[in-house]
C-alpha cells in the first residue's frame, strides 16, 4: 500500500489490488470517506471473482463493468470480468512521490498501454487522469467509470447541474424517469427501501459536475463532458453484498463514457473508440471540503417521510 497525502487529506493506494484507492482520509476530521476494505487485500487473478475478494474502496472499471463477451472482432469470443481488466490486476508503478503516483498496465486479453495517474491539484482536490494507448491492429471499443464506494451513514443530498436531466435503470427497461424523482420520492436526498440497491445513469448533464453533500463533508466530482458525457449513481442501501452477513450502505458517483455497464447493448456509435495506434485520455478531479455547517440542514432531510410506488429495486 502506497500514500499520498497533502495538509488536508490521506489516500491510500494499492496497486497490486488493481491499482484501488483503499482510502481516502479527512485529516481534520478523521473521517474515513470510502467503505473500508471487508476482506483482505489480495490481488485477483483475471480469471478470479472480483465478488470474492475486498470489494471496497474506488476502482476504475476498464474496458466494461459488467462481465461479458467483447463484442467485436477478432476477440468476440474473450470473455471480460466483472468491474474489468483493470481490477483483475496489479498496476507497475512508474512513478511515486508524497503527491503523485503513476501506475502501468497491459491488458491481458485487448492490446493496450493503460497510465494512471493521481496526483493532489491542491490540498483538498485530487485529479485522476488516464491514458490508454491501442498497440493493436484493430480499433478498441471500450467502457470507463469511476467506481468509488462512498460511505454513507444516513443523510445526503446529491446536487446536479440545472437543468432538464433525465435517467435509466441498470439493468434497462423501458422507461425514462426524471432526475430527481422516483415516484413520488426524491432519490437526490431520500434513501430507496432498506435491503436494495439501485444503478441509474444520468443524461442531459449541461455541465461536468456533481456534488455529494454529507453531513460531514462535501465531495465534488468534476469532469470533462466530451469524454465523460454521463453520469452513472449506485445506490446501495444495505442491499450489497447479497451473499454476506455485513452489507453496507454507500453512495457510488460513477462519471463515466456511456449509458450502460456493457460493452454489448447499446448501439455501437454510443461507445467510444480508440483506433489503432492512437492514445485516449481523460480525467476526473474529486474535491473534498468540510461541510460542517450544513449538518443540521441535511439531516433535516433525512426525517422528511413520503409515500413510494414501488419499483424493480435490485
């Protein structure tokens, strides 16, 4: 395990768990911000069950989330683990300093140069930024998003940019629902029923931001658009491990490249590519700020009580 740390903030970085976050610590609080490890830290294999290892923390998800077949040629019969290549791994480390580190990787199965770096902007502000370089014949087709499990003890309120927002479940039906509502409950600051988990994505975002207000603190995920135009959200209360006796609950802000958590069923242009002998890059900044005025505001919001139409909660 490696750290980086600024007057504010420490973070926990554990490369040879696919290069995770273990965690990320508020140094005047002490709080610890991401679901703290369940298991043992142990580096899994490719062909391993990421849901039998530590499944805490923030992982990047690369080239799918989902496991599931690769859908073009010449690896349409390679099989992608569940969370991605990514996870399955451990990351080289190029570079490491009391701010900074970088990490490498190459894919197991598609032919690619991944870079990975997390380095502080500032005291409160961490940036994550990657490149993936296709060292192969053919175009790669691919997936990202954040992964970061945030704990959540009760009260939050999630705050998009204004605007006409709109969202889908994962898995997909047929309906469109708009942000915040659920029926007749605002899922931007009122938890779904106890002992479910939800994974919408949000589109129609005008700007590349979203803030999650704790009653200790705030989080704020900026991002670029062009290269992260949706905004995936897990909600997990209590719903999560299935198979174990500790479920938790948290919050998962997902900034990410594509509406879906597979590389397979939404039309092929709605995916980007990465053709051969080219790089993408893009990144993500994270700002953590102390919210301790707002304490009694948004607790306030979790005793609001509403009727619900039931819907298909996972």
């Amino acid at each position: 395990m490696l750290r980086l740390e600024s007057s504010a903030l420490l973070v926990d970085i554990l490369p040879e768990v696919g290069g995770k976050v273990g965690q990320i610590r508020d140094k005047a609080s002490g709080r610890d911000l991401l679901i703290q490890a369940q298991r043992a830290y142990r580096t899994i294999a490719f062909d391993g069950d990421w849901l039998q290892h530590d499944t805490s923390g923030m992982d990047d998800c690369f080239p799918n989330v989902a496991a599931g077949a690769y859908p073009e040629s010449p690896w349409n019969s390679t099989q992608l683990p569940d969370l991605g290549e990514w996870t399955h791994s451990a990351w080289n480390i190029a570079k490491f300093g009391a701010d900074e580190l970088v990490m490498q990787m190459t894919g197991h199965v598609l032919p690619y140069l991944a870079v990975k770096t997390i380095h502080f902007t500032d005291k409160q502000t961490l940036e994550f930024s990657y490149s993936v370089e296709n060292r192969g014949q053919f175009p790669l087709r691919y997936l990202w998003s954040a992964h970061p499990l945030i704990a959540v003890q009760d009260a939050y309120e999630l705050r998009l940019p204004p605007g006409d927002l709109t969202f889908k479940f994962f898995p997909p039906n047929e309906d469109v629902y708009t942000w915040p509502w659920l029926g007749r409950r605002q899922i931007s600051s009122e938890w779904i029923p106890h002992g479910t988990t939800l994974k919408i994505f949000v589109t129609g975002l005008s700007e590349g931001w979203c803030t999650l207000a704790l009653p200790g603190n705030i989080l704020r995920f900026t991002f670029d658009l062009c290269a992260l135009p949706v905004l995936g959200i897990w909600f997990n209360n209590f719903g999560f491990p299935r198979e174990s006796n500790r479920p938790f609950r948290c919050i998962a802000v997902e900034p990410c490249t594509s509406p879906s958590d597979l590389l397979d069923n939404l039309d092929s242009a709605a995916y980007p590519r990465i053709a051969a002998g080219e790089t993408a890059r893009w990144s993500m900044q994270l700002t953590i700020l102390p919210h301790e005025s707002c304490e009694a505001q948004v607790r306030s919001k979790s005793r609001r009580v509403t009727s619900f139409i039931d819907f298909p909660f996972g």
